[in-house]
C-alpha cells in the first residue's frame, strides 16, 4: 500500500490542500463580520476583483454553484430560460438549482465537447416581445469548459456573442470558475474576458488551491441585488476573511504558476501518447481505455485518477502535483496502457 503523502491526485483539481504559505495568511488575516460588510479582508478580496475584470463590484461567495446560480437570477425572472451548451455545468453540475430555486428555465444546445458556437446559440434565442414563446433572459458561457477538458472558448466567439447581446437585449453570464486557466493559457487579458459578461463567477478552490471561495463581478446595482441573494440562500457569512485572505493569497502566488499545471499536463499527454494539440490547459483526457481497470489498477500504484465513463478516463494537473510526481504518473499509467 502507499501513503497518502505518496498519492499522485489527478481526480481533480480540486483536491489541493492548502500550503503553509495560505494556512499563515489566513491566520493572520484582518476580519470582521461581513454581514456587517465589515471585513476587511473580504472588502479587499472583492475590490482586487471587480477590478481584474473590469466590472464595477463584487461579492464573495463559499462555491462556484453559489456564484454562478445567483449570477444568472440577476439577468433572468422566473418564468424567462437561459440557454447554454448541453455539457454545461450550470445544467449538468449543480442539482437543477436555477429551476428548483429560482424558477428558471433552461435549454441546451448540444456542443462539440463545449466548444462555444455562437450563431447555434442565438439562433436558439427566443424573443423577449413574443407573448407565445418563453423568453431567453440569458445566454450562459463557460470557460475553460469543465466537460470540454479545460478547453479554452475562442475569443472571436465570444466577442460574436456579446455584440449580438448588446443589440438582443440578452444578457451573458459567464462560468469562469477555471478562466484563470483560460487567462494563462490563452494570453487574454482577464478584464477582456470580464468585458465580455455581464455577471461572472470565477473560482479559488481549483486551480487556485484554495479550500474553498469564489467571487461574483457584476455591476454596482447587480451585486447589491446579490447580496440579498446570498443572505437569502445561507450564504451570509460572519469572519470570513480567513478564507478571502487564501484567496488574496492565491491571486499573488498560486495565479503566476498555474502555466505549470498546463506544462504538466502537456508532459503527460506526451509521455501517454495523446495528442498533446488537444490539450489546452490542465486536464488530459484518455480515450477508448477500460476505464474502470485502469483507475483501479492505478489506485493500487498510488496514482488516482477519474473514470468519465466506460471507456474514458481523466487526469488533471493542480498545485500538489509536481513533475515528479507527473513522471511517476505517467510510468504508472503507461504500464497498464499497454502502448
Ligand atoms: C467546479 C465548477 C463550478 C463550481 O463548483 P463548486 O463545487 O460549486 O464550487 C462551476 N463551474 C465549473 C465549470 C466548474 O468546474
């Protein structure tokens, strides 16, 4: 058997444990209770990032389903739909919450694993002057796409759909809970990407490596709105500071080495004989294996790693894994690869 210190964790990038270097800036950080919107280390959190994205306000919230489901009540009623892509994780991920909750409806388009396709969505569109049809409030994107692999959504395509919303009267809301990723890989400037959306959520606990947070940017009115939002939902939170201070943490020293896990990644997808073109960022995807028998006979070698389905297996890089640690994975897996 291995030690858990011995495990080489690819299930996800969610499984890091905070460093030492966050475990001491949350014990020192500066709190208050943010109900009152009194914490200081909350306020500073969510000013840093309306301002990355460019937007007017922020709010911070404890999951990335939180942000994203109270983003998307901001631009839609009840009784209005959003559309998005098939695979999209507010539809697949997050227990039906925009319908059971806020009385949301949503319809999919299918997508090529993600790939954002901007005249299939607005051809979808239904007019919000039609009094036959249910009204499309908003469009929701994601970026990178989670069930695309980390793949990162073509800036042309969604500048194509935010012009065509601005003259449709259709909001956009963004799921970046890995556009950090997209940012790194990619090169676009993260306020571009935040110019392109009227809400956005964006994600700590991923490729951050923080325990838990994400932050929601929207505009001064919106997050006002918002906040009653959360406080409705159980989202008010008192010293909450020492999980916004990880955060903070994250943004100065996790954010510059995220390129490291795309590194990762690629060397994997070269030592497994992927084609590392279909690579985009952190997550490597092996097709037609028996996946069942690969991640138990794996799990025996101290490599973890996730079953998607039958026949596909996924391995994502993060912060607690480092090229060693890469390397082993990739002598483990090719073991039983048999390539
Ligand atoms: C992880 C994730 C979220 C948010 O998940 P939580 O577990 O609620 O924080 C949202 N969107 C995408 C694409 C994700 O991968």
């Amino acid at each position: 058997m291995t030690d858990a210190a011995d495990l080489v964790d690819l299930r996800s990038d969610t499984v890091t444990r905070p460093t030492d270097g966050m475990r001491k800036a949350m014990a020192e950080a500066e709190v208050g209770d943010d109900v009152y919107g009194e914490d200081p280390a909350v306020r500073a959190l969510e000013e840093r990032v309306a301002a990355m994205f460019g937007h007017e306000a922020a709010m911070f919230v404890p999951s990335g389903t939180m942000g994203n489901q109270i983003g998307m009540r901001l631009v839609c009623e009840p009784g209005q739909e959003i559309l998005c892509d098939a695979d999209a994780h507010v539809v697949t991920y997050e227990m039906g919450a925009a319908a059971a909750i806020f009385g949301i409806s949503t319809r999919t388009v299918v997508s090529d694993r993600g790939l954002l396709d901007a005249d299939a969505l607005i051809e979808q569109v239904r007019p919000k002057s039609d009094w036959h049809l249910t009204a499309t409030a908003a469009i929701a994107v994601e970026n990178t796409h989670n069930r695309g692999f980390g793949r990162v959504q073509p800036l042309d395509q969604l500048q194509k759909l935010w012009n065509w919303s601005r003259e449709a009267d259709v909001a956009v809301h963004l799921d970046g809970a890995r556009l950090w990723n997209a940012h790194v890989a990619s090169g676009v400037p993260l306020a571009t990407y935040g110019g392109l959306a009227d809400t956005a959520s964006v994600c700590f606990s991923k490729g951050l490596g923080t325990p838990v947070g994400s932050v929601l940017v929207a505009s001064e009115a919106r997050i006002a709105a918002a906040r009653l939002w959360r406080k409705r939902l159980g989202g008010g939170m008192r010293q909450v500071g020492v999980l916004a201070a990880a955060c903070t943490y994250a943004l100065d020293e996790h954010l510059p080495r995220l390129g490291e896990d795309h590194e990762h990644a690629q060397l994997l997808a070269t030592r497994l004989g992927v084609d590392p073109a279909t690579v985009q960022t952190n997550m490597v995807v092996l097709d037609d294996v028996a996946a069942p028998l690969i991640a138990e006979a794996a799990k025996a070698q101290g490599v973890l790693v996730s079953q998607v389905s039958a026949r596909r297996v996924r391995l994502v890089t993060h912060l607690d894994v480092d090229r060693a640690a890469v390397e082993r994975a990739a002598d483990v897996l090719n073991g039983l690869l048999d390539r």
